[in-house]
C-alpha cells in the first residue's frame, strides 16, 4: 500500500500588476503563498497553495508552514496515500489553520491521481470540460477600476466581481461607469466585504440592481444575523454567502436561518473533502454555488478550477486572478476564452523548479 513519505513547504512571493484591496483595511499588493508538496513512498507528488490571509483567517505564511511541519506533517507522514477521510480526521485536531489544512487535503488528492494515473478532475468526479470564471475587480479610483476592467475583458473575462466599499454615491458611479464603457456582454456583481450600514442596506442593493447589478455577496457583518436574514426575504437581489460560511458548521447556521441563495465555496480554505459536502449540503437545500480562488496564483486556480467543473457549480468562479501576476512559478500560463477556463489545461499546469527557486521568499 502506498504511504504518504514526506511533506514538504516552499514558501513564495510574486509581483502583482497592481494592488488589490477590499473591505475595511485589507490590501494585497503582492502574491504570497505557501506552495504544500506530499509525496509518496512510489513517487507520485501532488502539490497546492496555501494563501497566508491574515486578515480573513489569521494565518501567516511562517504560521502556515509552522502548523504543517511542526503539527499536521507528523499526524499523516505513514498514512496510507487513499485514506483521505482519515487524513481529514487527523487533521481536525487542529483549530483554524484552514488555508494550511486545505492545501494538504488538496495536496494528497492531487498525489492520490498521480499514482492512480488518472487527471485530478477525474478523481473529483469533473462533469463540465470548461468553466466560466469571474474577476475580482478591487477597490480602486474611478479611472484605476476601468483601466482594469477594460484589460481583463480584452483578456477575455466576461463577468465581474466589483468590491464596493459602502459609499453609495461612489458605487452606484462605479457600476454605471463599468456598464457603459463594457456593454451589456460583461455581467456584473458586487461584493461589500460586510460594509453596508444594515439600516440603507435594502435601499442601497435596490439601486444597485437597477444600475445592472446581479447579485450581492455579504452585504452586512456576519454578527447582524437578524438583519442578514431580513435582508435575504425582501429578495432585493440574490445575495451571495462568502464570509458567513467558512465552514461546514457555519453553513449549517446559515442554511437554518435563510440568509443568502448562491454558496460561494473557496478549496483553498475547506479544502476538497469539506468543500464537497457544503456543495452538496447546499444543492440539498436549493441554493446556488460558486468556487472562489481566495485570490490564489496559477497552481491555486488549477486546483479551484477541478473542483469548479463538478456538478452543482452553477455560477461563474473566481479563476481570472492568475491575470493581475507579473510573473508566475508554473511552467505554461492559463488562457481564458470568451469567458471560460478549461478544466484540462488547467489540470496540465506543473510547478516550474526554476521560477519557484527565483522567487521563493527563503534561497533552498
């Protein structure tokens, strides 16, 4: 039987084409991640990202790969490689830490389909050969956001994701901006970061969506429970649950009280196993879903794009990040056409040694 040998961290930074920022006080202005390799003792290796968020999670990179060296490795170094529920379990001891346990379990799937010699999609189960994909365009000048927005559709995106920061007058400008210079084939959506004041968000989402707004994601802080669910019954516009369903458990809560209709699911912070189950959990319950990168560079997108062409993902996926790298650690760049990423040249996409020697953070 095969075992899992060795794990191993290679912690990397790479340049951004320009900074993105959303909500309050968060800002990323560089691509930072902690690439996670698992090989096993016939010699297949799967390998994923792991995005320090401290913001969002808590986790750092010298955190991430603190807590893999130091607390997961041991507890699966010896396992056996396709006892993946196992896996999981030995994990659970550890609170938090998701980005770090997520790019493991993503790690051993993709070392799981190297030693059974089939692609990671269809170890998943991928039913759609393509995925259609958005772009997360950050907080920014007026001038600044267009420029953007322009580049990105004329490399292909279709949809939009636009954070907005709660200021109604300059968001309402933006998305009228973004709607006349882009035309009606580029759709839009918002995403508040939990900005909206909880008394004008009705009024303020309702004006939005005549401006051509589409959907919303976490209008209102996670904490005004009472006023997210109010909010989700005047059916103002589809609202999307991102920072109020991290977990398995919290999207139990969230299903219980009825506060969004399209789950956005992000691997790189559940990982596949879990990811699954809040998939599944939510098409049970009639909600829509989405996969989010968390922002994650062209290994992270490969990864989130396997598990986006499984069925039940029926919203486009945020997957166009990759496009804001200035320079990148794979050894083949991603192409995105008319709209959509394909599953399998996203499952061919391998680490370059050489670029992941040029820009990992510590010289091995």
């Amino acid at each position: 039987m095969t075992k899992i040998a060795a794990i191993e961290t290679v912690a990397f930074r790479l340049p951004l084409k320009s900074a993105l920022a959303w909500g309050k006080e968060s800002v990323l202005d560089a691509a930072e991640g902690v690439l996670v390799r698992v090989r096993a003792d016939s010699g297949a290796c799967g390998v994923a990202e792991a995005p320090p968020r401290p913001t969002i999670y808590g986790e750092t990179r010298a955190s991430i790969e603190t807590a893999i060296r130091e607390l997961l490795a041991p507890r699966l170094i010896g396992r056996e490689l396709s006892d993946l529920a196992g896996a999981r379990r030995a994990m659970a001891f550890l609170a938090g830490n998701p980005t770090a346990k997520g790019a493991l379990d993503m790690a051993l799937h993709d070392a799981l389909a190297r030693e059974r010699r089939v692609t990671l999609p269809e170890l998943l189960g991928a039913a759609a050969s393509e995925v259609e994909v958005s772009f997360i365009l950050g907080l920014a000048s007026l001038d600044a956001a267009l420029a953007e927005a322009r580049w990105v559709v004329d490399a292909g995106v279709r949809v939009l994701k636009v954070k907005i920061g709660g200021d109604l007058r300059s968001d309402l400008e933006l998305i009228r901006a973004l709607r006349a210079e882009l035309g009606p084939s580029v759709r839009l959506y918002v995403d508040a970061n939990e900005t909206l004041d909880p008394e004008r968000a009705a009024s303020s989402l309702t004006a939005l969506a005549a401006a051509g707004v589409l959907w919303a994601e976490e209008p209102l802080p996670v904490e005004r429970v009472r006023e997210r669910a109010a909010l989700r019954a005047r059916r103002v516009v589809p609202l999307i649950a991102d920072d109020s369903t991290f977990t398995l458990s919290n999207l139990r809560r969230e299903l219980d009280l009825d506060t969004f209709d399209v789950l956005n699911i992000k691997p790189a912070r559940t990982g596949y196993q879990e990811s699954r189950e809040m998939l599944e959990l939510a098409h049970s319950r009639g909600k829509g879903a989405m996969v989010g990168s968390q922002a994650g560079t062209t290994i992270g997108t490969a990864r989130a794009a396997a598990f986006a062409a499984l069925p039940g993902v029926d919203h486009p996926c945020e997957l166009a990040f990759f496009l804001k790298l200035e320079a990148d650690i794979v050894d083949r760049p991603l192409e995105i056409r008319d709209g959509r990423l394909s599953v399998a040249e996203a499952a061919r996409v391998e680490i370059d040694e050489v670029r992941l020697r040029e820009f990992s953070i510590e010289p091995r």
